[in-house]
C-alpha cells in the first residue's frame, strides 16, 4: 500500500479516537443517558463524528472512498444505543449519499451493517458495558470489517479489485485495533462514571444515614403523648429527608381492613380544598392508595401523570401530584401503617425506601415503647375509640361534684355543642326531650343507691327540632368503703332501630288488615250464595247452583292464589325455595295461565294482547313460573281500568328468555318502585284506591324467578301504566335453590 493511502488511514483512526475521547468528555456534562435529549444530542454529536472521518477519508478510485465511519458507528450502536445510532446513521448515510460516486450504495450498506452490528452486540451480551474487555472490542472490529469486506463484492469490478490489492489489508489490520483503541477509551470512561456513582451513592448514603440519626434524636426526645402529633414530626422528618413536598402517614387496621389518616403535611393540607375528605379508606377500593398494602410492598412513581393501570384520579380540589412513593410499615410481619410521600424534585429511588423503612421502623419502635408505658392513662382513650366504632359514646358523672363528662361522639350523638357544654346536670337535661325529663331526673337522684347495671331509654332533641332515641348503659363506681363515687357507662343511638321496629309493626298490622280482608271477601260472598242458595226451593237449587258457578270459582282461586303467596313467602324465609326443573316452554305456561285467569278478565272487560315469540325450552318449575304469572297477570287485571288492555310478550335474547306483562293503569310514582318487591309493600295509590291486596305478589315472585336464576323489574311512572320484565337463563344460570 503506498503512503498516500496509509496516511489517511492512520489519521482518520487517530481522528476517531481523539473525537471519541472528546465526545466521552462532553458526554459526563449531559443528561442521563435515559433522557431523550441526551440520546438526540448524543446522534448528532455522532453523526458529525462519522462526517467528519468521511471528509478526511482515502479515496481509492473516483467515488470510491474508505474512512472509520463503521468503527463510529458500531461504537454508537454497541454504547449508544438505538436513537443516537440511528441519528448518526441518518446523517453519515446523507452524506454518503451526496458525495455520490459507483460505490454510494455499497458505502450506505456499510453504514447501516455497522451500526446494525453493534446494536446487536449491545442487545446480546449480558453484562454491562463497563465490564468490556480489549479482546471482545477488537472482535467486534472484526466481524463489522469482515462484513465491510464481504460487500465491497458488490462493487463494481475495477473499484473491487483495486480494493482487495490496495486497501483489503490495511483495513483488517487498522479498523479492527482502532475499534478496539476506540472502544476502550470508552469502556474505561464507562468504569470512571461507574466509580464516581459508587462514590456519589456511598456519599449519599452517608449523608441520608446521619440525617436519619439526627432526625431520630430529634423525635426521641420530643415530649408528647398525643400520636398524631409525634406522628406529624415523623412526616416532617421523612419530609425533609427525601426532600419531597407532601406526604401523609395512616396507620393500617388489619382486622377492620381501612386506612385511618393521623398525620398530613402542611404543604397537602394547606394545598388540598376537597370540602368532606373522608375519615377512613378501605385499601381494597382505593386504587393507587391501598396497593401497597395490598402487594405489601414500597410503591414508586416518577411520572405520577402517566397512565396507570390503578389509577383512578383524585378528587376535585385535590393537590397535583407529580411524583409518588408510598412505603408499608411491618411490625411482626403484618402491615401497621402507611407513609406517603410525593413531588420530590428528582426522582424517587430505591435509596429512598430504604431510609424510610429504616426511619418508620425506628418510629415504630419508639410508639410501642411510649404506648406500654401510658397504657393505663390512655386506655379510657383507646376504649372510647373503639365505642366510637361501634356506635357508642362513653360518658361519666362524679357524684361528689354532680358533674358529667361526656366523650365528643356522645356530644355528638346528644346533640350538644363540645364548645359550649360544662358538664352541668341542668345543661345535659336540657338537651332531653321535655316528656322525658322529670322521669331522667328522679332515675338520676336515685341512681347511687342500684347496685345493679342499669339501662335506660330517653329522648333527645337536637337543635336542628330533630328527636333522637338514646339507649344508656351505666353501673355505680364505689370506693374501698363501699360509698358510691361515679357513675360510668356508655350511650348509643337507636333511633334508626325504634324507626324500623315501627315500621315492621306497621307492615304487620296492615298485613294481618289484608290478609285478613282478603280471606274474608272471598268467604262471605260464597257464604253469601250458599245462604241465598238455602232459601231457594228445592226444585231451583241446581239452577241456582249452576249460577253461582263463575262466582265460586273465582273466589276460590283468589283464596288459592293467597295460600299459595302465604306458603311461599314463609317458606323462603325459613327453609328457602326448592324447584322442580323440567324442560318446558314459557310460552305454553303463558297459555295456560291466561285461560285459568280467563273468569276475572272477562268479568273486567280486559281486552289481553299476546306477542309470543318462538323461544327454546328452558329448564323451568312449572308450578312456581305459573304462580309468578299468575301474580302478574291478576296485577295487570286489578291495575288496568274497566275495558283497558294488559299485553304480554315474550322474545329470546341472546342467553336469556324474557317475558314482559304490561298494562295501561295508573301507574306507580318513581319513589315508590324500589321497595315494591319487599315483604308486604303496597303503593299508597292501592290503599287509598281500597284495591285488594297483600304485598306479597311481587315479593313472591322475586323470590321464585331468583331461585331460578333469573331477575325481575319493575318500570312504571304516574299515569304510563307499569310493566314488569322477568328475564330467565336458557342454560340454568346461577340459581339459588336452597
């Protein structure tokens, strides 16, 4: 090779390895690698790399040349990665392009095989770029330089054998070590950067842990008893150690399974404008907020806007989030609480779960340490807190002084202001409902003498006009001498129970009024008949008989259709419904329970309108679908007006059979929907309208479409008629047979 051609050469690999070593000094000054400007800025500093080793290349023949620019790229692709290597790719392969010449195409394949060479590499090999040896560089010289070799074949013939004579041997013995020179400039920049993190995350770590200490010391010695408050030290600790903005710690009740907030930060209360945050949280439902309870281990999230499978937002008025790191805290290996922490400045990192953990389990430590040693001063606390949980209030009065003390939720449930209450006995029988009062008094000046629990009732009336039931539990605290000192114990709300315990012997007294009615009617008219039956001559009472027909018929099927709700409502109620499943078709029941109804329709003038689809057989009790459309049908009949129509239809829709019967009567206002297939519910209309009736019906036939597996609804509005729809699985379904 003559000197001409050796010059270029060797300038062009020491041009390379010179911008390469600078590049690796510029590149310490930029971004993380990861970040999509470093990758873009990193391309073109590489692309101007390839271009300027192509402008100082060795031109073999006319448009024919050779450079370094495969040793920048497979460098690129091998530490680079894909966007950079791509960019100098782009670049090289335009400039390639418009140099022009017979060997442009070769010289853009060589581009593209290059870099396409070392992504591979890079995407292959296991360990990490630092960990490059000078052998396995200066292999990936030779297998970039032995395909470079491989396509100069496709050059034309006079330009590929100048080649193989002239340049062949010089690029095998040059390429491949200046790759490997290259390369491990860059491997030893790689091990430097590696050292100066190390160093960096040694001296971080350092820093963190005599922060945490500090911020040990610091709590150990704050004097307080109140958790929450030592607990809002804690945040501003954790706070300040991973130097975040917000951040909440709860603790975690693994028995009631709900997040209890104690502490937020400044910055989340000062921030967040939700009007009722709430007082507790059920992690199962609370997306992003229980998952690390529910995983049972740290969660981070540095882009906390992107989308994410768990998240479901946050309310209206809620502080933004950007970035996000919630740790468990364990105690015994069970979950204790819950820390928060979010927009940090930089990026939450493993380091930071690490001094959390640490700092929590310190904290915790330390709580557990305090509760023992005020356990006796704070378990009236913690057993007003768990009454508060069930509903109750704790509440005491000193006999000496004649004074009462009140915990706040049994203020709350007394309807007296905290604020304004001084533990007076006229102030708490001024809150008692004046017909309750003189009896409390004199139960109250009598009290130190029962040596027995007692109980008591009383009313109260709240500010607002409204009453409410208190129930009072309580027994006489005596001293070493016997003598009476207080009285102790607890009060609840049963308003709620007194109102339903109202309502259910309401039910049962206009129920026993319309059964009642309902067996009656039917009974005194054929009682009726007979006795006018009795009066007739002999010789008329066959024809008389004969009239009475129609007449004793339909009353003996209402008798029958009542029986059979009686039945079936008791029997789901105690001992569940048990079905008869036979294959059948909904049509023909349909059918058959038109012509049983056939009597009361024509005596109303009902004009009935069928539209029954062709529908598959179904596994169905025919006696319990009959019952159901029975009550249906006389539903629509007593509903409709005389001369109105009721229509049935019946369809198959995908998996389900449906039947709907509707008619054109008054109809039933919206509210009064929802409880109508409950145990004795009647429309206020069908009392005042004196329509008979029990409330069982539509409870009954709930009860019996359930069983089989179907479901049944109800659609009405004032003056629009009403139509039931019931929709029943073709292939069973989930039934409820019991």
């Amino acid at each position: 090779m003559s000197q001409s051609a050796l010059i270029p050469l060797i300038n062009n690999a020491a041009l390379l390895v010179a911008m390469v070593l600078v590049y690796e000094v510029l590149s310490a000054r930029l971004p993380t690698r990861k970040n999509l400007l470093w990758q873009v800025i990193s391309g073109l500093l590489l692309g101007m790399i390839g271009m300027a080793v192509m402008l100082n290349s060795w031109q073999l023949a006319p448009g024919v040349i050779y450079d370094t620019r495969s040793v920048v790229l497979a460098l690129s692709g091998l530490f680079f990665g894909t966007v950079p290597t791509l960019l100098a790719v782009l670049l090289t392969g335009a400039l390639r392009i418009m140099i022009g010449g017979g060997g442009a195409p070769v010289g853009v394949a060589v581009i593209v095989c290059s870099a396409g060479i070392g992504l591979l590499w890079r995407y292959l090999r296991k360990r990490e770029l630092r960990a490059l040896s000078f052998g396995e560089l200066y292999l990936l010289g030779l297998a970039v330089h032995f395909v470079m070799i491989g396509l100069m074949l496709l050059l034309p013939q006079e330009a590929r054998g100048n080649f193989f004579a002239q340049a062949a041997l010089p690029v095998m013995l040059i390429y491949p070590l200046a790759t490997a020179l290259a390369g491990w400039a860059m491997v030893a920049r790689e091990a430097r950067r590696h050292l100066e993190k190390e160093k960096e995350k040694a001296e971080e770590t350092l820093r963190r842990n005599e922060a945490r200490l500090r911020s040990l010391v610091e709590l150990l010695q704050y004097q307080t008893r109140d958790l929450q408050d030592f607990l809002a030290l804690t945040l501003e600790k954790a706070i300040e150690l991973t130097g975040s903005k917000l951040g909440y710690i709860f603790t975690y009740d693994e028995e009631k399974k709900r997040l209890i907030p104690q502490a937020w930060s400044k910055g989340a209360l000062e921030e967040t404008k939700i009007p009722n945050p709430p007082y507790h949280f059920d992690p199962e439902k609370s997306a992003l907020l229980g998952e690390p309870v529910r995983q049972g281990k740290p969660l981070i999230l540095n882009d906390y806007q992107a989308p994410h499978p768990l998240k479901k937002g946050y309310p209206e008025g809620h502080v933004e989030i950007r970035k996000f790191l919630s740790v468990p805290v364990f105690k015994n290996g069970k979950i204790v609480a819950l820390i928060g922490l979010a927009n940090k400045e930089t990026d939450y990192e493993e380091a930071d779960v690490l001094q959390i953990r640490l700092l929590m389990e310190a904290v915790w430590r330390t709580l557990e340490r305090r509760q023992v040693e005020e356990a006796l001063e704070e378990s009236q606390a913690y057993f007003e807190i768990a009454l508060q949980a069930a509903g109750m209030g704790v509440w005491r009065r000193d006999l000496a002084q004649n004074r009462f003390f009140f915990s706040d939720y049994a203020l709350k449930l007394l309807g007296i202001d905290p604020e304004k209450f001084r533990g007076t006995v006229e102030e708490f029988l001024a809150a008692v409902h004046p017909e309750d009062r003189e009896r409390l008094r004199a139960f109250m000046a009598s009290v130190a003498e029962l040596d027995q629990p007692f109980d008591q009732e009383y009313r109260v009336l709240w500010a607002d006009g409204s009453v409410r039931f208190i129930r009072a539990r309580g027994r006489v605290m005596r001293d070493e001498k016997g003598q009476p000192v207080r009285v102790m114990g607890v009060l609840w709300d049963v308003t709620e129970l007194r109102r339903k315990e109202t309502e259910v012997e309401r039910a049962r007294a206009d129920f026993l009024l319309s059964v009642s009615h309902e067996l009656k009617t039917p009974l005194f008219l054929m009682a009726a008949d007979l006795e006018l039956l009795k009066s007739r001559p002999p010789e008329e009472r066959l024809r008389q008989l004969l009239s009475m027909e129609e007449t004793f018929s339909r009353n003996l099927m209402r008798l029958r259709f009542l029986v059979e709700n009686l039945i079936d409502s008791q029997r789901a109620a105690t001992m569940g419904m048990r079905l008869n499943l036979v294959k059948a078709d909904l049509n023909s029941l349909v059918k058959s329970a038109v012509e049983e109804l056939e009597i009361p329709m024509r005596k109303q003038n009902i004009e009935l309108k069928l539209d029954l689809k062709p529908l598959p057989s179904i596994d169905l009790d025919q006696e319990a679908i009959t019952r159901v459309l029975q009550n249906l049908l006389t539903n629509a009949f007593k509903f409709s007006p005389p001369g109105g129509t009721v229509e049935i239809r019946t369809r198959s829709e995908e998996d389900l059979v449906i039947l709907e019967v509707q008619d054109y009567g008054p109809g039933i206002p919206q509210e009064n929907i929802s409880y109508l297939f409950q145990p004795f519910s009647r429309t206020q209309q069908a009392m005042q309208s004196v329509i008979p009736g029990t409330g069982l019906g539509l409870y009954v036939s709930r009860i019996l479409i359930e069983a089989h597996g179907g479901t049944i609804s109800l659609s009405s509005g004032e003056g629009k008629g009403t139509t039931v729809t019931v929709r029943l699985p073709v292939k069973g379904g989930e039934r409820r047979v019991q």
